[in-house]
C-alpha cells in the first residue's frame, strides 16, 4: 500500500457545501432508527404494569388522544409516583424522560432514581436534576411537557427505579399524566446513541498498551512491521518518522517539531467497503514560536492510492488550533464539504456511518450532515492519527501533538471485506 502524500488538502476544498449534502441538521434527522428505549412498558399499551403510586393516590389508565405515539397514559390523584424499573451497571450514565400533563393547577414536576444492589438492597437517591414546570390542563386537553433527567449510575447499583415528584403547592384534587418514559444511554458516541452494537475487534484499537500494535498498523516514514525510518512528508515537506508515533498512558500520540518531523499510521488491517468509524481524538498546539501550524485529519482512504478522487473520506480535518472542523468526502472527481465549529483541541468523538448510497458525518453523538453519494470502494483507516505539514519544506513550524484514544469499526448488514 503507497502511504504517501495525501493529496486532498483544506486548501483546496470547494468553498461552499457540494451538491449531495443534505445540510447540517439540528437535533435529529438520523440516517437511522435511534436505540430502543429501555423503559418496559412506555405507552401503557394494554396495561399500568412498572407504574404506581408513592403516596396512595388513586392510579388509572386513562386514554391518549392528542399525543401521537401514545394512546394511553398512567394517571394519579397524587403527586409522588414510579414508572418501570431498568436493569442498570455503574458507571453507566442514563437520560430518563416522560411526557407529563397537570389537570387542575399549574405546578412542577422532577424525575428522581433509587438505585439498588444486588438482594435489592437500597443504596442511595439521584434527585437533583431541575424541576419542570407544567402548565394547567383540563380533562378535554392542554399541554404535554417533556421532564427528563440525566444520572450516572453509582457503584454497586444493579437496578434504577424511576420516580416523578409533583408539586402544586396548595392546590387540590389536581391529576397527574404521564406517559411515553423513554429510557436512552446519555452519550456522546454515535455508536452508543444509535445502537451500533459492538465493533469489530480487528478493525479497532483501544490504544491502552505501551507500543502500537504493528499487526494492525504500519507507522509513517518504516515499512510495514518495523519500528524504524523516515520518508518524506506530505508532497515531500518535512518529514515522517517513524519514532514520532508512539503509544502509552492510554492514548495514540504522534508529535510533529518545529523543523517539520512528524508521523502518523496507516493501517494493515484487511481492507472494507460500507461500514460505521468513529475516533475519539484530539490535536493540541506546543508553544508558540511563530511558525506554521500542523494539519491533523483522521480518514479513510481507498486501497489504490490513485482513487483518492473517488473514495477518500476525511472526518476530522483541520488546522490544529482552528476553530471548525470540517468534513470531506471525495467522490466522482469532486468532493462535498460541511463543517461544525468546535474545540479540537479538547477530545471529541468523530464518526462516519457509510452506507452503500450516503455518508453520514457525527460530532459527539450529533449528526452534522448526510453526503448522498455513493462510494464503491475497498478502503483503510489511518487509525484517526495523521499530522501533516502542509507548508513548503523548510518553513517553520508551530510544534504540537495529536492524540488518539481509541478506534472503533462497526460492520453493518451492507459491510464487505477485501
């Protein structure tokens, strides 16, 4: 495999977005279904099973007719109230909501959790998160609000239970509703958001060791297996050595100097066609001494070197220290573009979700747009490390470092292996 110049360069990209991307969508929009929800019995389709009263107050099931997806709702004449339990593992960080509805006084409304242990043994209660406000409903209508809160699960704790606490103050024979609970991992990977499931040992790397794993990568400026050696660097500025890639503490690093050294991996993994990346990564500037800043780009990119045109996908592309991130992705000759303005000097999750007629690009769990193109070749991964010096050789440069946590590939129904 040529691991050579990369010749798709930020300097070059169209200015606007191409035709083919959809746009960058806010709050949703998702190329596909989000993870099942974990709450037990949701929409209290055919009974009040995992709800009840706190408080001994009257409970019903009273029928939806203005809530689309819902069709019936738990109510109470009280105001402490639980909704289904949920099998849970410290450590685990949780979004629980439900849509409320207040008949007869305006009030508040928190969701709370008791954790358990194993034996059902009680541990402790989560309940700070804000309370809501509810306006007041009538029994023929009025307004549904969204209450949610966000914990983390603490140590020991094997199951959550769920709890709304309502406030009305002085008011009397006030109803509460609730309905639609909707129990959702709280993350910032696409892969956890969406339900990637597990990926694929081969193709990923945790980085948690004390040397890069020479059986899936090869490292810029040695040939594949060795730890040695130098090239020259992206169309022939500075340099790639292999001694500027290492990997301990939990993370990648490739280091690029002031005289223009650097590094990088490529990947010796089998190659593939369609599938889900995403890298955690970051690229943080030394100090400054003037010179140049590096450009730092995890990619994927086609087994034949010369299909750039039509097969690379770079999903972190930038100058380090810029204030936006930008995707390319490259493909009958041209390429599409769009960008989010972020701190990548801090660590972000970057993915792409490849799909045999689209490209969907993520940033912390968010879609930021949709390429509908479609890109029929076998590529690799880069393993989200690659620092290049875009400048003329010679031309100093402003030292800095790219780190890489982890690399995680995800094969789908559409995936294929070289």
């Amino acid at each position: 495999m040529k691991v050579g110049s990369r010749l798709a360069r930020l300097g070059t990209a169209v200015a606007v977005v191409a035709a083919g991307v959809v746009g960058v969508i806010a709050g949703g929009g998702d190329a596909q279904a989000v993870v099942t929800n974990s709450c037990s019995n949701p929409v209290l389709a055919t009974n009040l099973n995992g709800w009840g009263s706190l408080d001994g107050g009257w409970v019903t099931r009273d029928p939806v007719g203005d809530l689309a997806g819902a069709s019936w709702a738990f109510a109470t004449g009280g105001k402490k109230f639980y909704m289904p339990q949920l099998a849970v593992t410290a450590g685990q960080t949780w979004t629980f909501s439900a849509r409320d509805r207040l008949i007869g006084a305006t009030g508040t409304a928190k969701i709370a959790v008791d954790w358990y242990g194993a034996g059902g043994t009680y541990l402790s209660q989560s309940n700070d998160a804000a309370a809501v406000n509810l306006p007041a409903s009538t029994t023929t209508g009025g307004t549904w609000t969204a209450v949610s809160a966000t914990y983390t699960v603490p140590a020991g704790a094997t199951s959550a239970h769920v709890l709304q606490f309502g406030n009305v103050g002085s008011a009397t024979g006030t109803t509460f509703k609730a309905t639609m609970c909707d129990y959702q991992p709280a993350s910032d990977e696409a892969a956890v958001r969406y339900g990637w499931g597990s990926p694929a040992t081969s193709q990923s790397d945790e980085y948690n060791g004390t040397s890069v794993d020479l059986t899936k990568w090869g490292l810029f400026g040695a040939a594949g297996g060795a730890t040695t050696g130098c090239s020259p660097g992206h169309n022939g500025h500075g340099q790639r050595c292999a001694s500027q890639t290492s990997e301990g503490g939990g993370y990648l690093s490739v280091a690029g100097t002031a005289a223009g050294v650097t590094g990088g991996l490529w990947a010796r993994t089998t190659p593939f066609k369609y599938g889900r990346v995403e890298v955690r990564e970051r690229a943080v500037p030394g100090t400054d001494n003037g010179g140049a800043a590096y450009h730092a780009v995890p990619l994927l990119w086609p087994e034949n070197n010369a299909d750039y045109v039509n097969a690379e996908m770079d999903f972190a592309e930038r100058n380090v220290g810029a204030s936006t991130v930008d995707l390319f992705v490259h493909h009958d000759g041209t390429q599409s573009h769009c960008s989010v303005a972020i701190d990548s000097t801090q660590f972000h999750n970057y993915a792409l979700d490849w799909q045999p007629s689209s490209v969907t690009w993520y940033v912390d769990g968010a879609t930021i747009c949709t390429v509908n193109v479609a890109i029929n070749y076998f590529v690799r991964t880069n393993g989200g490390a690659q620092l290049d010096m875009l400048p003329a050789d010679g031309t100093l440069m402003r030292p800095a470092h790219q780190d890489v946590d982890w690399i995680r590939m995800y094969p789908t129904a559409a995936t294929q292996y070289h």
